[in-house]
C-alpha cells in the first residue's frame, strides 16, 4: 500500500474514531455523559471533602449564602462593564478608551475573586483542622472559582469553565 494512501487511512479512521473515544472517555470522569462538569454540587463537594456535619455544615451553607447575597453589586457591575469593554472594542475606539474599559472591567473581576476567596477562606476556618487536608483544600479553591456569577443559586454543580454571567 502507498504510504499515501495509509495515511489518508490513517486519519480518517482517527476522525471517525476520536468522538467516540472522548465521549467514553468523558463518561469514565464522572460528568454523567457531560464530560464537562462535576458530579457534584459545590456544598457537596464541601461537605465530602471535609466531613462537613449538622451545624459546621450549617454554617458553612450560611457564609456562602452570605458572600453569594453581597456578591449582588459586584454581579451587576461586572455585567455592565463587561459589555462596555465588548462595545469599545466593535465599535472600534481608541486604544486608551478600550484600556480604560479593561481596567473597570479588571477591577470588578478583582472584587468578584476577593469575595470568592473571603468566602472560602471562612469556610476553611470552621472545618475541622484534621480533615483539612492539601487536595481538599485546592479543591475547595478551584471550585470557588466562578462560584458568586450567576445571580441564581451558588450551590449549582459547577461546570468545568466558570459560567457567563
């Protein structure tokens, strides 16, 4: 066979085959077919990885029901500046106006990911000091991530990219 051939073989086997195999492969990580999310929700993942029971549970719900409640402003204003950097941008403006609208819109994020991390860092406290292990701890860290965006509840099962808002 002409090696041209078995490499045009070759890769449309590769092609017809790759779907199938990221598909199963999405399956074997636990996302329920999804591939892209957790299995879990956040205060699942909470109260697994760090043993989380009746009122630490409690009161870890009531922080981040909190810090979700006072996220509202920053929410708000990373929407708005969000599509003001996004229209700067169509419509063409100035490098400096497009660099002003990157710096509001940074600001916010900043303010976003301050919360996230207050909100995680007092959850880490009323764990318990024994269970607070490093790959709970990065855990607790990642998922956090994106946590406060949705207006809706912050207890949804997170997907693997951080939600628009």
């Amino acid at each position: 066979m002409k090696p041209v051939r078995l490499y045009s073989i070759l890769v449309a086997a590769v092609c017809l085959l790759g779907p199938a195999v990221h598909m199963a492969a999405a399956q074997g990580r636990g996302g329920f077919g999804r591939g892209d999310s957790f299995p879990l929700s956040r205060m699942e993942m909470l109260t697994e990885n760090f043993k989380l029971e009746g009122e630490n549970k409690k009161q870890v719900k009531a922080v981040l029901d909190a810090a979700h409640k006072s996220a509202e402003p920053v929410r708000a204003a990373l929407l708005s500046t969000h599509a003001a950097l996004g229209a700067a941008v169509q419509a063409g403006k100035s490098q400096a106006e497009i660099d002003a609208a990157v710096k509001a819109y940074a600001e916010q994020v900043s303010a976003m990911a301050r919360i996230e991390m207050d909100a995680i860092a007092k959850v880490l406290t009323l764990a318990d000091p024994e269970v607070k292990n490093t790959a709970a701890v990065q855990s607790a860290f990642y998922m956090a991530r994106g946590m406060f965006l949705k207006k809706g509840k912050w207890d949804e099962i997170p997907e693997r990219n951080v939600p628009s808002y």
